[in-house]
C-alpha cells in the first residue's frame, strides 16, 4: 500500500491536516510526521515513490482522490522545493521525514548514534568536541555552549541538572516548538548527553503553557524513550509547563519557577553553572541548542564549525512571520544576508505592498529598514547594527505600519511583562509609554525625545536582565529609522 506522509504539527492541524490524513487513510498508510517548515503549502502531503517523496500542497478534501489516482499536479520532490533545497538542514534534518513517537524510526535516521559515541569517548573529550564545534546558545544570548558544560562539569556539587529551556515566547518564533513536536527524541538525546557529560542526574524541560500539542507530544516520546531504556539508570528527565511569564524566558526566572517560586529575576552572579537550580550547579540551555548537539557528534565538531562566518558557527533556524509570502522555517548557516531571508527567501510581503521595516529577534529586537537588508544574519553584525539575532525570528511588516505605535508597544509589553524586581525595567517601561504619549501630543517634543532617549540608557544599563535592558533596541531603532512615523498632528518632528 501506498505510504503518505501528512505533519501532525499544529500550524497543519489548524489548516485542515487531520481531516486529509483521515481522507487518505482508507486508501494508503498515512504516517504522521512534524512540518517541513512551509507554513504557506499546509497541509503539505507527501507520497512515497522509488526516487524520493513527492509533494502536493496546500492539499483540500477534494485533491486526495486526484492524489491517489496519480493526476494531480504536484510540487515535485520535496527536496528539490526551492525553499527547501537552499537549506543547510542540520538541526531540523529529520523534522517533516520521522514519525516524532516512533524512537525505530528515528534510530533508522542516526538517532542514538550520538549517545553511544559520547558513551564511548568520556565526558571530556565529548565536552571538547562540543567546543571545537563552535555552537552558541540558540535561544538569544549566543554563551558559547561548550563553555557552559565544561563550567558545570568543574563545578562542585552533590547534584547537577540539566534545564532546557522551552518558554519560547519571543514574537515570530516557533523552532522549538516545531522541533518537540517534529522530532522530540533529538532533544531527548541532547540531554542525555549534557547529563553525561556533566555528571547530572536530572533534567528538566520547562515548556510554556500555550504549547499543549508541544507538551503532549514531548511527554508521549520521554514515555517512549523511558521504556527503551534511552537514558540510561543514572539520569532522568520530566516536563514542567510554565503558567505563561514572559520573563520567565530568562534562565534564572525559569528556575525561580522551577522551584515553585514567583518568576523573579536572580541577580548574578553566582551564575546557574555555579548555583542554579536547588542551589545546585545547572546547566540552562534552549532546546535548539540541545537538539543540535547529537547533529555535531555524528557529523563531526570540524564540519558544523565549517558553517557559519565569524563567531557564528553552525546553522540557525530562521523563523520567518508576520506579513510575509512564504512564512516558515529556514536553516542556514550564519551569514545569509536579512534581505535575501525576507525577499528571496520569504517572497516579500503577503500583501504585496513594499516591505517597510522588520523586526528580528523577537519584541525586544530592533527594526531594521530595507537599507540594513545587507546585513548578514550573524550574531556580531546585528550587534554592529544595534540589533539582535534572538531566537532567530522574523516578523515583517509592510509600507503601512505605524513604528511609533510599535515604539510605544515595546514600553506597553515591558511593563506588563515585567518581574518587578528592579526600578529602571518596573517604572522605567511606565514612563516610557508616557513619554511616547506626550510625543506624539506635541508636548514638548524635542524635551521628552531627548528624555526618552535618556530612559532607554537607563533601562539598557540599569535593568538587571535582558526584558528591561533591550527593549531599548526596538525603541530606538523606531525613532532613528523612522523619524517621521513620530510626527504629530501639529507636524513637529521628534527629533
């Protein structure tokens, strides 16, 4: 019987995949698989042939027939799709090709082979490769991951855990939960390396609450893997869902929940890799982080290192939203230009009007006009540009958005998302939005320009974590890209 391949991921759930999986299942063997990636084609469906898989899409009710039959027009290969071939797959290879519950499944895609080569070099050595490699944190701050284990594994401590961080909360960000629910076991296998490697015996995933496919997904593969016998007798791993603070994105938040506390920010040091979790030396990690870590041990520290410019070694899964034509998931390695990832890449915007400004690395980023779009997609080159990577998304935005308005979100969204705990990121987001509020009523505008231009230096470097200390970015980055959008009725400019 004919085999087809339909994803079980959410962004296919919500447009229609369970009904044309169950349409095909009385006629083929319907395997459910996560996302390519092309939000734009789902529900993608896949048939198996002798040269490779054959893709339609987006498929409806009444295309299945004509599918079976063989007379539909088709998309061709999926490997040979042009936003698919320009990949430098890595992280996400198996994303979209395993069943995400089947561990035989993906055994028979190299999974495994990783923790059986850590088992067999040591700690150490596995620890130098992950060095050698060159892979930063994926989930913003871009620590050097190496560094982190080796730190935790030097550490004194009678326990040790391993802490993945799954709160991906950033705007136009959806890897990690397209990894956990597309190839789970990657992430299971990431983590009982760390363990291994630094000599835990525990670790904890902690998923946002608005990821319920994610999380039950996740539980059902850790189930499997227990009974498999995949992490061993000496190390463990459980899900937390967290009750939907954004602050709790950041590590030592996340483990003030962890322990049943108020998400609260820890001023460091003692860092998490001395003192984390229980006061226990801990090793914080994003879930791309750790699910690439298997990728690097089968295919070698020299080769993911060979990818990549600059400090920024490896590939980076793009995650391309808002008003754009092909929105989706993109991995590459570092040093794609912005422009090419939005234009050539993305098909510019869904609208079809002019891109205007995006804005990457989530709400706390910058925006960026199309005069940066030459910017390469690195950690360095964005910090050049005051800007931030992030978590690697992208939202676009066409010629008719208002960046005043964003301005003043960015103050609106720091000050409901804030922990409370220090002065400049608590009062400073408040009077934030008031300053923006009085510009834009012509209230002594250059005044409160200059004021909120001084507010932003103090939030930048008074805030005691990255909430209060970058919403500068999309801040500034509005009022010196986009003077005019600081017009007010009056006509007085801002600047």
């Amino acid at each position: 019987m004919t085999r087809v391949f339909v994803s079980r991921d959410i962004f296919s759930v919500v447009l229609g995949a369970n009904a044309v999986a169950a349409a095909f299942a009385p006629h083929a063997t319907v395997v459910r698989t996560g996302s390519r990636g092309m939000v734009w084609l789902e529900p993608l469906v896949e048939v198996e042939t002798p040269t490779g898989r054959i893709a339609y899409g987006p498929v409806t009710l009444a295309d299945v027939p004509a599918i079976l039959a063989g007379t539909a027009p088709s998309l061709g290969l999926t490997d040979e799709i042009p936003f698919m071939k320009r990949q430098t797959r890595v992280t996400f290879a198996r994303c979209g090709v395993v069943d995400p519950f089947s561990l035989a499944d993906y055994e028979a895609h190299g999974g495994l082979a990783a923790l059986r080569k850590a088992r067999e070099l040591g700690a150490a050595a596995t620890i130098d490769l992950v060095l050698k490699s060159g892979l930063r944190g994926r989930g913003g701050a871009g620590f050097p991951t190496g560094i982190k284990w080796k730190t935790t594994a030097d550490a004194d401590g009678d326990r040790k855990y391993i802490v993945c961080n799954a709160d991906e909360g950033d705007s136009g960000t959806f890897a990690d939960r397209m990894l956990m629910e597309g190839d789970p076991f990657s992430l299971i296998e990431g983590m009982a390396i760390a363990g291994f490697c630094v000599g835990a015996t525990k670790g904890y995933v902690y998923t946002r609450s608005e990821y319920p496919h994610a999380i039950a997904t996740f539980d059902t593969a850790l189930a499997v893997a227990r009974r498999a016998g995949v992490l061993g007798n000496d190390f463990d791993i459980e899900q937390r869902v967290g009750a939907g603070a954004y602050v709790c994105g950041e590590e030592t938040a996340l483990l003030e929940s962890l322990e049943g506390k108020r998400g609260q920010v820890r001023a460091k040091p003692p860092l998490p890799a001395h003192k984390g979790l229980f006061g226990c030396p801990t090793v914080v990690n994003n879930v791309i982080t750790l699910a690439t870590v298997p990728a690097i041990l089968t295919g070698g520290a020299e080769a993911y290192q060979a990818l990549g410019i600059g400090r920024s070694r490896g590939t980076m899964p793009v995650q391309l939203a808002g008003n754009v034509k092909h929105g989706g998931l993109f991995e590459a390695g570092f040093g794609v230009s912005l422009g090419e990832l939005v234009i050539d890449i993305g098909g510019g915007t869904l609208s079809g009007r002019p891109v205007r400004a995006v804005q990457v690395g989530g709400p706390l980023g910058a925006y960026f006009p199309p005069s940066l779009f030459d910017t390469p997609f690195d950690y360095e080159a964005f910090a050049a540009r005051d800007g931030l990577v992030g978590h690697g998304g992208i939202v676009v935005f066409d010629d008719t958005v208002d960046l005043a308005r964003q301005a003043r979100f960015a103050m609106e969204f720091c000050a409901v998302e804030s922990c409370g705990k220090c002065t400049p990121c608590r009062i400073g987001s408040t009077r934030g939005m008031e300053t923006i509020d009085k510009i834009a009523a012509g209230e002594k505008v250059a005044a409160n320009t200059e004021l909120l231009r001084d507010l932003c230096h103090t939030l930048k470097f008074g805030s005691l974590c990255a909430l209060g200390g970058f919403i500068p970015y999309p801040v500034l980055s509005a009022l010196d890209h986009f003077p005019e959008d600081f017009l007010n009725p009056q006509g007085i400019a801002a600047e």
